[in-house]
C-alpha cells in the first residue's frame, strides 16, 4: 500500500513538473471505480458490502463534468442469529444513473493561490436514477414466536424490484496533467449517498407498527476511481494546471 501511494505521489508530481501552462481541456472522459458501502434500511444491523461500476463523461468544463453510470454491488444486513427479529437480506443490486459534479475551480480565482489551487478539485454533485433489486437472499418467514407461531407469518415485500433514487455526492479529485498541461488522469476520492424513493433496498416493507420506519432506504458509497479524459482539445477561460 504505501509502494502505491509513493508511485502515485511520484508520478503526480512529474507529470505536474513537466506540464506547460493550458487553458485546454478534453471534452470526454471515461471512468471505473470500486468501494464499499453501508445500508441504512429497516433492520438494526448493517453489513459492509462493496460496489464497482464505470461511468462515461461529458466534460462541461474541466470542473463540471455530466456522467452516465452503471453500479453493481451487495447491500445486505440483519441476521438470522443475532438480529431480535432473525431477518437478513443481502441485495444484489444494479443500477444507472445521471449525475452532474460541481467543483470549487470553476468559482475560484485560484490562479497564483497554493491554497486556491488545492481546493479547486473538491466537489459536490447529484443526479437521479433506478436501482435493480435482487435478493440473494433474504429471510422472509419469521424465525421468533412471540406474534406468531413459527415460520407462519411472511414478511411483506418483493424479492425483485425497482427503486427510483437520488446520489448525493462529495469528493475530491487529484489532477495528472499531460505534457500539454491538460487533465488527462483524474483520481478521485468520493463519499456517495443514495436516497431511494420506496422501502424496496432492504426487500422488506412491513408498516410501521410492525417494525418502526423514519425514512426511506438508503445507503452510503465510500469509493476510490480513476478518471481518463479523451477527445479534442477545447478552450477554457482560465489557465486548469
């Protein structure tokens, strides 16, 4: 790990050390990503899962790029042993979404500010889409007999479904320039947070006197990506590097 972070760090500060002065950037862009994430559902217990997907970009500008993205992961929580109702999902899900990012540069005057020029790649962004739900597994018989006699009552909801939802994204991206001094790398850090319109996430949808729900179901995405920007050249008002 820390052989990586040094390659890294070494070829960030080449590739900047070399780079001309550019007002330039590429209008598309394509990029893969890996993370792990938390459901926030009906159940007590959340179960880290991971996620992976790939997106591609239309570039705005250097500082707003609109992706096209498809996800695939695991959510899952509960448990058949500990949990004090014994239910457990795990969902394994895809989904597409449209999402646009919004980054410090495009408001910042940066330009001849170290402080300015560190803070220009944060960014935040949001989008809309639909999750494909699919349970793996999921207990939908009760396992406890204090309501019911064992195995006699089916909990409500879908082992298959569709969520619409809504990202909510933070991150940051740390910019590898070519010998032109236009961003062709991006690797970036991101915190995602996914808000469904439904209580499909977790495939189960008892009412609230049964099992208490205060919100929809959601999960949270802490990822890592990288980012590669291709195409012609187009100006920008505004040296990037």
């Amino acid at each position: 790990m820390r052989k990586l972070i040094l390659f890294i760090t070494l070829v960030i500060a080449v590739a900047t050390a070399n780079a001309q002065d550019s007002y330039n950037y590429s209008h598309w862009g394509l990029g893969v990503f890996g993370g792990v994430n938390r459901p926030f559902v009906d159940l007590r217990q959340a179960n880290q899962g991971k996620s992976f997907g790939a997106a591609v970009y239309y570039n705005l500008t250097p500082y707003v790029p609109l992706g096209l993205e498809v996800q695939t992961g695991d959510l899952s929580g509960g448990s058949i042993v500990t949990d004090p109702s014994k239910r457990q999902f795990d969902n394994q899900y895809k989904a597409v979404f449209v999402h646009g990012d919004y980054s410090l540069g495009e408001i910042l005057d940066y330009e001849g500010s170290v402080f300015g020029s560190i803070v220009k790649d944060f960014y935040i962004g949001t989008g809309f889409g639909v999750i494909a739900n699919n349970m793996k597994f999921i207990q939908r018989y009760n396992l406890v007999t204090y309501q019911y006699p064992l195995l006699t009552y089916r909990y409500p909801g879908k082992d298959k479904s569709l969520s619409f939802a809504v990202p909510i994204r933070f991150g940051y991206e740390f910019k590898i320039y070519n010998t032109y001094g236009e961003p062709f790398i991006g690797l970036n850090i991101q915190y995602v947070h996914t808000i469904t319109f439904n209580e499909e996430l977790d495939g189960y949808r008892d009412p609230p006197s049964v099992f208490k729900n205060n919100s929809p179901d959601q999960y949270g995405l802490l990822q890592v990506g990288l980012k590669v920007n291709f195409g012609d050249s187009v100006p920008y008002t505004k040296r990037i590097n």
